[in-house]
C-alpha cells in the first residue's frame, strides 16, 4: 500500500527517475527494452540505483542503435529483463515516478515487468515534459536535451543513466519554477500537469467518462479528430481530465493507436458501453 501524502511538499518526496532505451520506438512491432537506469532520491540524497544494459531478445533497430551507440553484441552477454524485474519493483516501491515523455518510458517498462510476470508500475508519476510544458518554457524543442542545454545542466546522451542525471537536475529546475506558481506539494504537481493551478475547481467529466476513470474501465467513444472529417469510434480506457487553450479534454490510452492520447471532449460525440470481445470482433 501507498504511503504517499498528496500534501508532501515536493522537495521531500521519495522519487524514482528512470529512463529506458529501446530497440525501437514502436512497441507493436515488438520492441523491447534494451538498456534501464534508475535512480532513487529522498530527502536529496540518492538510496539506490539500477544501470544496466538488458539482452533484448531480439535485433537492435539501426536506426535505434545510431542514437543510442548501442551494440547487439554487448547486448547478447547483458542480463535479461527478467533477472531484474525484481529489483525494479523494490526501488519502485512508495516514490513518485519521474520521466521525460513518461507514457513512452512507461509504456516499454510496463510491457517488461509484465512479461516477467509482474503488475504493471501504479500510482503518482511526474512527467517533465508535461511540466515544462505547463509552464510555459518556450526555448525551441522541449526535449531533453534542449532542456538540458538551456538551464545549463548535464548533457544526456541517450544512454540512460546520463539521460536520467540530466532528468534529475532538470526536476529541480522545473520544481523552482512551479513554486512561483503556488504548487509546492505533489497534489498540486500532479494538477498542474492537467492544467489546473492551485485553487481551480476540477472539471467535471461526463457521467460515463467518470465511471469509467473511477472504475478504470475501457468505452467506446464516437470522436472527429482534425486528420480526418469523418467520425470514427475508438475504444479508450480513461485516464484523466485535462485542461488544454482549446478546451476540457480526456487523456486515455487509445486501443487503436496503442498509446496515451488526448481527446477533446468537445469532439466527442457519443459515449458507448464496451465489450472487449466485441471490440475484437470488429477488428478481427
């Protein structure tokens, strides 16, 4: 059980900084993880790390190992996933999790622990690009690096672990900067990534989008996206409410894309129960 406190101040959070490197960017084609680091802090101070190169089971991309100057040798003779995935859970244990693009990172991490047999990693995470975002820092590209440049920290290299100290000590830049803003504690940390400042109400969702956050269960949803005029129906599993300049929308994982998208709820024009195995029976 949790023993995380909404109303901890941010700065005494127990905080996991992770990042992976992949084999390739899209998980459906089979991509798995191929490099993890992990770094926990409380009160300041570091209590435990992983860094490691993973065997993959599978080919390195080489569009993937240009940018991360990986070898599928040296990955053949590294340990698997699975030889891990313990000490993954024990230092994932009760801290926030922090990423930069955290629904990728977490996307591949949960895919590993669950082919090795574990639950998926749950409760609060921190996304610093959704943070740096939120506050308005508008120096080019919002990627790490170009983050890391611009406040003048360390350099990553798209190897985790330099990717993961330069994720640290952006945190703590971002944290300075929240505090202007009145969020000080995790509660308002996590707000903030939604769009909300301390003091904002909290929207409210459509009955049939707050079952299904409440329950964490999937509907069907009739949406008109801007690529195409047309609506089309996408099974979703709601997240949460986010308030975006172009209105109130709903962040959910998309079974169509395979991943966390964002959709306005405004666009939305019917909420529809779903069924899973009729589901794959369309797609079938």
């Amino acid at each position: 059980m949790s023993t995380l406190d909404l109303h901890q101040p941010l700065s005494e959070l127990p905080l996991l900084f992770f990042d992976v490197e992949t084999t390739g960017l899209d998980i459906r084609d089979g991509h798995r993880v191929c490099e993890l680091a992990m770094l926990r802090r409380e009160g300041g101070a570091e209590t435990g790390r992983i860094e490691t190169l993973l065997n993959p089971e599978r080919d390195l991309d080489p569009q993937a190992a240009q940018i991360n100057g990986l070898r599928t040798e040296d990955l053949l003779i590294a340990p698997r996933f699975a030889d891990i995935a313990g000490h993954v859970v024990q230092l994932s244990r009760n801290a926030v999790r922090v990423a930069h693009n955290l629904p990728f990172d977490e996307t591949f991490l949960n895919m590993e622990l669950a082919r090795a047999g574990h639950p998926p990693l749950t409760g609060p995470a921190l996304d610093t690009l959704e943070l740096a975002r939120r506050l308005g820092i508008r120096r080019g590209s919002l990627s790490l690096g170009a983050l890391a440049n611009a406040f003048g920290l360390p350099t990553p290299t798209h190897r985790a672990m330099d990717d993961v100290l330069a994720l640290n000590a952006l945190f703590d830049q971002l944290v300075a900067k929240m505090a202007a803003y009145g969020v000080t504690t995790l509660g308002d940390a996590l707000r903030f990534a939604r769009g909300l400042l301390p003091g904002q109400p909290e929207p409210e969702a459509p009955p049939p989008l707050a079952e299904a956050i409440a329950s964490g269960g999937t509907l069907r949803i009739i949406y008109t996206s801007n690529s195409s005029p047309q609506p089309t129906e996408r099974r979703i599993r709601p997240l949460e409410l986010v308030v975006e300049p172009s209105g109130l929308s709903i962040r959910a994982f998309c079974y169509l894309r395979h991943d966390i998208r964002n959709f306005l709820l405004a666009k939305i024009s019917a909420y529809l129960p779903d069924s899973p195995a009729e589901s794959d029976q369309r797609r079938g």
